[in-house]
C-alpha cells in the first residue's frame, strides 16, 4: 500500500467520529496494537529528543525499503508513533522523505495535541525522514 492510500484509511477511520474523546480511543487503540520493539532497542541510543515522553525508534533498511518499529512509556505517544509507523513503514526511503504526511492535520491531531507533544510528534517525523536519508545515502 502506498503512504497515501495508507493516510487515507487512517483519515477515514478518524472521520467516523466527531468527538475527540472517541478519536483518543482510537489512538490508544493503536498504541496497543503496535507491534513490539526489540528490547535491545529500548536503549538511549534509540529515544528519540524533543519527547516530552520516551519514544524508542529503530529502522532496518532491507529490500530498498525502510521498516520502522517503535514503543514509548506513553500510551497517547504510543499511539502517535504506531499511526507513523503505520504510513511510513515499508517505504522506500524517496517516499519517505518525500511525504507530507497531510493526515496529521486532515484528522485535526496536531490542534488537539499540547504544544510539549506536537513537538514531539514533529521530532519523531524528522528522525523518522532521517533514517531514510541515511539509507537512501547509504543506496
């Protein structure tokens, strides 16, 4: 599937409900439903800065694609960084880097996030689009 067909189901799985209570629930929801980190990335080296929470995120490169996995102490993090996971991983890194990511704000996440967690979200973006930089250099 493509990120864009990806951020779409994830819209639409938001556009269902209009109360943002109902939509945390979907949030939560994903945050439980991510699949494990590997313990032996839950380690400094992979927290990333600009969390108000610990976001743990790991990256493998195989096959000419980037596959994400990701955990946090937070379950709202949590759920933030399985819906990332969800649209970015499996991408090449062109795609990644290249993605606006318009579901953020076609949901209304980033207006109903504390500005401590907005900047986290925009911190797991940027190391996410750095992991495929760095793969994408590394061909």
């Amino acid at each position: 599937m493509t990120i864009q067909e990806t951020e779409n189901q994830i819209i639409d799985e938001f556009a269902s409900f209009d109360d943002w209570l109902d939509k945390y629930d979907i949030i939560l929801d994903m945050g439980k439903s991510l699949p494990p980190i590997d313990p032996k990335f839950k380690t400094d080296q992979y927290i990333i800065s600009g969390c108000q929470s610990k976001v743990w995120l790991h990256a493998e490169y195989r096959d000419g694609k980037v596959f994400f996995t990701a955990d946090s102490d937070a379950i709202i993090t949590k759920g933030i960084v399985s819906m990332l996971v969800k649209v970015l991983s499996g991408q090449t890194p062109d795609a990644i880097q290249s993605a606006d990511l318009n579901f953020i704000n076609s949901i209304g996440l980033k207006e109903h996030l504390s500005p401590t967690r907005s900047n986290g979200l925009a911190s797991m973006v940027k190391q996410m689009k750095l992991y495929a930089m760095v793969f994408k250099m590394k061909g």
